[in-house]
C-alpha cells in the first residue's frame, strides 16, 4: 500500500538530492579546470549549449555528454516537437523554480528524434557581419594592417590585426581583445596581467563555441596554468565571470544576425 512521506522527511529528500548536484558540480568543474585542453573542450561546449546554462549545469551535461550541443527536459522537447528517445538517461541539473532551488533532469538532442532543432555555425557572409557587431562593442579601433605585433596593443589605444587574416580568425580573436581594450579602459592598473588574458580568452574561446567556428589554435596552451590563479573554492566564481562575459558577445551577435537555437526550460527557470 502506497503510504505518503511527511513533510520533513520529503524537505530532507530534496536536500539531499540538491547537496549531491552541488558536490557533483564543484568535482566537475575542479576537473574542468586541470589543464587548458580539459578548458578548452569545456568552454567550447559551454558555448554550444548557448552560454546560458550556468557553469555548474553545463560541467555535469559535459561530462555525461561531451559532444551535447542543446539540453531541455522531458516536457520541454515535447514542447518543442521533439521525442526523448526510449531508454534516454536524463542529466541532473541544479534549477531555480518557484524561488527555491530543485534538481531537475535534462535530455541532450542526441537523445531525441523529431522536428529539426537549429543549431549555429557562421559561415560566409555571416562571419563579417559578425565582426561588424563585435567591432561595434569595442571601445578601441579595430584596424586591419600587416605591422606587428598585433592583438589589443595598450599603448596605441588599438586592435591591430594581419590584413590577410580571415574573418573565423578574426572572430575568434577579437572577444579577448575588447576584454583587454574594455579592461585597460576601465583600470589604470589591471593587476594581474596573465590571468586577465587567460580569462581574456576563455571569453573568445565560449563565444567561438557559440557561434560554431574554431577557437584560436593555441587556446589549450595558453589556458594551461589559468587554474593556479583561481583560489580553492573560487572555481565557479571565475568560470561564472567568463560565462557572463562570453553572455554579452554572443546574445548580441544572435540577436542581430537573427540566429535561433533551442533553449532548456530549466534554463530558463534557473534564470528567473
């Protein structure tokens, strides 16, 4: 015979099941951050997920599912014309519904079958159209000149990249520069020089994932080492600063090139 849980007993349930994301998230995102290729597959996929997704959410979706390109729940793809597949294994997710936190559980695409579900990948004239909004946000010039060095140069006020360079190489460059141009801007001393360009492109590498095109060919290398200048503890602190960062880039590309991808219901509860 069915007998009902009390109150207590259901409060301490749910408790109990939110502390064990919260332990399964912080494992997640400590292992994230162990070395730059490790980041760098991380925020890529982030990125794909459509930055939304908080750090701790997207960590526990990549781990069960490295190549996740979308996530909703069970009712959110029916809701959307798609089917979770018969056997799927859902993907705790720590969700804000109501006012309080509950864990819910999310269904990569690859578990589904259904209407098409759009993804993002610029191509051709999306790319300079692209560039063009990004430029738009920087608050130094963007040139385009063969003269070196190149990258975000602070004492010329400017953003100086190789004539021939071309636009994916560009896009996938130029978050971390309007990070470092904004920074010089706002702060007459940034302090820690290295670990504002690591975090500086670990921008660019989420935004990249994003829009579907390659990170910069050394990111993993130039990642390796970010995690020492993140205190124990502060891990999802710093990788919540990226998230809001590579947020700003890519919601506003989308919006102005008019690029659609799904997004989890729980996702949006948890922003509510």
């Amino acid at each position: 015979m069915y007998e009902r849980m009390n109150i207590e007993d259901w409060k301490a349930k749910k408790k109990n099941d939110r502390d064990a994301v919260l332990a399964d998230q912080k494992q997640a995102l400590q292992e994230v951050l162990q070395d730059g290729a490790d980041l760098t597959a991380y925020l890529l996929g982030r990125g794909r997920l459509g930055s939304g997704i908080t750090s701790g959410n997207a960590a526990l979706v990549l781990k069960a599912c490295p190549q996740a390109t979308a996530v909703m729940s069970f009712d959110g793809w029916n809701q959307f014309g798609r089917r979770v597949s018969k056997g799927a294994v859902g993907i705790s997710q720590l969700v804000r519904s109501g006012g309080y936190f509950t864990v819910g559980k999310v269904y990569d695409r690859s578990a589904t079958y259904g209407k098409p579900c759009p993804t993002v990948e610029l191509q051709g004239e999306q790319l300079g159209k692209a560039i063009a909004v990004l430029t738009a946000l920087s608050p130094v010039e963007v040139q385009f000149d063969d003269k070196q060095p190149t990258g975000f140069l602070a004492d010329e006020n400017l953003i100086l990249y190789p004539s021939g360079a071309s636009d994916e190489e560009v896009l996938a460059r130029l978050p971390a520069d309007i990070v470092l141009a904004t920074a010089a801007q706002c702060y007459a001393e940034v302090g820690n020089e290295e670990y504002l360009h690591q975090m500086a492109l670990a921008v660019s590498v989420e935004v990249c994932g994003r829009l579907g095109i390659s990170p910069p060919a050394d990111a993993a290398d130039r990642l390796n080492g970010l995690r020492a200048h993140i205190p124990a503890g502060e891990e999802r602190r710093a990788l919540e600063e990226v998230r809001e960062m590579a947020k700003v880039f890519g919601d506003t590309v989308c919006k102005e090139l008019d690029l659609q991808r799904p997004r989890s219901d729980l996702q949006r509860a948890e922003e509510r």
